[in-house]
C-alpha cells in the first residue's frame, strides 16, 4: 500500500502490528527513448506490486541519485554522492523514529549503489533497525531470467522497455544496437559520453515482445517480495 494513500494515524495503527516498509530509490536521466523517469518508475512499482499481497507501506520513490556521467542530456539530474547519502540516511533516521525496524530499500539505478553500503554503516551504527537493500534488476532469479530471454541487456536497452516505461509517439530503431564499452566511455567527461554514446543506449535491442516482459517482470516481484517475508537476521 501506498503511503500516500496513507494518513499518519492509519501509519501509527499499522505500526501497532507490523514495523516493515519499503523505501524505493531511483534516479532521473537519459534512458534512451524510454522515459527519463525509468529508474524510478521501476523501483516504485516493483516495491508496491512486491508489498501489496503483505500489506506493508511504499514510501514514495527517491527520484533524484547518481547520475553525473549523463548530464549533458536534458532532463538528467545528477546529486553529489554526499548529497544522496545524506538524503538517503536522513530517511532512514525519519522511518526508524517512527517505528519502522525493518526496511527495504528497494533500488533501480546503478549509479546509486554507494548506497548500499551506507545503509549497512547506518543500520550496524543502530543495532535496532534492520536493512536490506535490493537492486532489483540485478537479484540472481531476476537476472537468470534476463538472460534467458537475451543476453545482451544493457542501460537503456529493452530489459527496461516495459508499457510502463515507454514514452508515446517514441519510435525506437527495430534493430539492436552494438554494445558500447562502458568501461573506457565511464572515464569520459558527460559531453564526450554523448558524443559517442548517442541516444543514450549501451546496445542491444530496444524493445522485445510484452511476453518477454512481463514474465521478466514477474519473477523480479516474486524474487523483491521474498526479501519481505523471509527472515531478517
């Protein structure tokens, strides 16, 4: 359920049986001719369609994080790391005041994984609070089945094409793209990232049939919700 479909006493009644939340994290840059938003789109969706059978609240998506290397495509939004730590931290004091002791913190953008091991230090400096922090896309059952489908996935590419995720009138080639080096384009200033990486896709095709997609999709909420119900020590 949605914490925006939440009042604070519904919040403080849930708390009186349950202390389990999510937190998604996402980010806001150039993906292609996907939505600019993909990343937190499918952080947020992920979290509410894994919780929603449990019961347990979604708070809404961390939209901004790491993303420096796209700044020169409109529309990105890149933090400093310290910046996104601290935000992300200060959430984390915020829930744990509240009551909440056990958190996911379910993650769609590479870029934002420093994170994880800030969650660690901060959930280690507590002892009373635990979190596990989740980046869906990569999780081993999610990824077997991303390459079983096809194994050139990549940033942008189709394993991000879902109806959720697609922009209208967009037209994306129908061929696949060759797969671009991101270990030697990652050293690069954002302005020669642009130049040689184009529309901003690391390769592969753009887009595959909805049956693809959605049976990616649902072994990914399978695999997210399992970290709610399994144990958390």
């Amino acid at each position: 359920m949605r914490i925006a479909d939440m009042n604070w006493m519904q919040v403080e009644a849930y708390l009186g049986r349950d202390d389990r939340a999510v937190l998604p994290i996402g980010s806001t840059e150039q993906h292609a001719y996907l939505s600019l938003a993909t990343d937190s789109i499918l952080a947020e969706r992920m979290g509410l369609e894994a919780a929603e059978p449990l019961g347990v609240p979604v708070f809404p998506v961390l939209a901004y994080g790491i993303t420096p290397h796209f700044r020169d495509y409109p529309g990105t939004v890149s933090l400093q790391l310290e910046t996104f730590l601290s935000v992300v931290r200060d959430a984390l004091d915020s829930l744990d005041h509240a009551g909440f002791r056990r958190i996911l913190v379910v993650n769609g953008h590479g870029g934002n994984a420093p994170a994880e091991s800030a969650c660690a230090a901060w959930a280690a400096a507590r002892g009373s609070c635990r979190v596990k922090f989740h980046n869906w896309w990569r999780a081993p059952r999610t990824w077997e089945k991303v390459t079983s489908i096809d194994r050139a996935a990549s940033h942008a590419s189709w394993m991000e094409s879902f109806a959720w995720t697609r922009v209208a009138a967009a037209s994306p080639p129908a061929v696949a793209k060759a797969m671009v080096d991101w270990g030697r384009m990652s050293s690069l200033d954002p302005t020669a990232i642009r130049r040689e990486l184009g529309d901003g896709s690391f390769g592969g095709l753009y887009q595959r049939p909805d049956s693809d997609m959605n049976a990616l999709w649902a072994v990914a909420v399978e695999e997210t919700r399992a970290l709610l119900q399994h144990p958390w020590d």
